[in-house]
C-alpha cells in the first residue's frame, strides 16, 4: 500500500469473478443500458483485457 492509498483508503486491484454483483450494481445505476453479466465475462475474457477494481475500505466503488 502507498502513502496515498493508506492516507484515502482508496485502493486499485485486479477484477475477479467475485467482485461481479458490486460491478453489476454500479454498472445498473450508471448507465441506461447496462452490460449484463454474461457481457463482462466475455470482454474480459478476450486477450489483452483487464479489468481493474477501485475499492474503498474494502467495498468496490468503481471499474474499469
């Protein structure tokens, strides 16, 4: 963890499988047409696709 991350609590991470129904639940507030779940594990399954995670005080609160 860097000075910034400990003095804000915000940390970046690597998105994985379980972090789906946070994602799921930002993604359906965000955007009139939302991606289903079957659409983010197709993306991010194709080569040179990550996902990454922002969380704060260990809840997702943001992706990309």
């Amino acid at each position: 963890m860097n000075d910034t991350q400990a003095k804000t609590g915000f940390h970046t991470r690597w998105m994985i499988r379980r972090d789906m129904a946070e994602v799921l639940c930002i993604e359906q507030l965000s955007f009139p047409a939302p991606w289903t779940e079957e659409e983010f594990v197709r993306t991010c399954g194709q080569r040179r696709v990550i996902g990454k995670i922002v969380e704060h005080r260990e809840a997702v609160v943001g992706y990309v």
